[in-house]
C-alpha cells in the first residue's frame, strides 16, 4: 500500500473538520506541559471547539482550495489546529486565555470567517467579549430603564396616595 493512500483518510478527516468551519487557529504548541496542554483541551471542548495535531504536510493538502490555504504559510515547525464552527472567537478567547498562562504557547495566525489574522489580529479578536455576554449585557442595558420607570411610577402611585389620604 501506498504512503499516500495511508495518509488520505487523515486529510479527509481534517477537510471534515474544516468544512463548514466558522474558525481555525493555527499554534504552535511547543513547551506546554502536560497540565497546560489538558486544561486548553478540556476549554476548547467545553466551547464546540476541535484541537488536535496534524503533520503540516496533510494539512497543507486539506486546506488547498478553500479559504484556510491562507495559512500554508504558517505551516512550519510544530502545529496544532483549533477549530469552530460555532462561535468564531471562542477559540482565540480560550487559547489566549491559556496563553497568558502558558507562555510557550504562541499563536501563528488564523482565518475566522474568510479573513486571515495575523498574530496581532488575533490579540484584537481574543478581546471581543463571547456572543453570550453581550447579549447578557443588552439585555441589561434595555432591562435598566425599565426598572427605573417602573421605581419612578411605583413612587408617583405612593405619592397619589399619601395625597388621598390627607
């Protein structure tokens, strides 16, 4: 059997992954320890996030032809790929979040929703609060003068009938 035909099924697993994919970071993990490495994993997963090590060859062969061949480039020395199809920023919130941590982890560059970041793009993006907490905070934002109009008419009602009562 063919080297080829062996690696196939990988880069066909990897174009699964990809397809549809709302984000995938490039890193290079090199020096993370054990305990970093499990705590980014069980993040990621947490967030609908795929992780995982390919040779940068077969990634190479599985992003040709789509939006992430931006990346080729970035493709040398060790490299993990974090994907999502879900929320395009929760793999850059998480894995800067690690980072922070984990100084061995770096960045390479990333394609969220067809345009390439690179590192410095990617720190802006990590800062972009997740889908959830913004929608937390509009609702705040809308709930507060509500709440305000309501203590304002609940204080005209007393007034009215302190009023009466005299």
């Amino acid at each position: 059997m063919a080297k080829v035909e062996l690696k196939q099924p990988i880069v066909d697993e990897i174009k699964s992954k990809i397809d549809g994919a709302a984000t995938v970071v490039l890193v290079d993990y090199r020096g993370l320890t054990v305990d970093q490495d499990t705590k980014l994993r069980k993040g990621l997963r947490e967030a609908g996030c795929e992780y995982k090590v390919y040779k940068n060859t077969l990634m190479k062969r599985a992003f040709e032809g789509t939006d992430f061949a931006q990346l080729e480039d970035l493709l040398d020395g060790p490299s993990a790929i974090a994907i999502s199809k879900e929320d395009a920023t929760a793999p850059i919130r998480i894995l800067s979040k690690v980072a922070k941590e984990a100084e061995a982890l770096e960045f390479k560059g990333a394609v969220v929703e067809g345009e390439f970041y690179d590192v410095d793009g990617i720190k802006s993006l990590a800062s972009i609060p997740s889908r959830e907490e913004l929608i937390s905070k509009l609702l705040g934002s809308l709930q507060s003068p509500i709440t305000n109009l309501a203590r304002v008419l609940n204080q005209i009602a007393e007034q009215g009938d302190a009023a009466a009562e005299a």
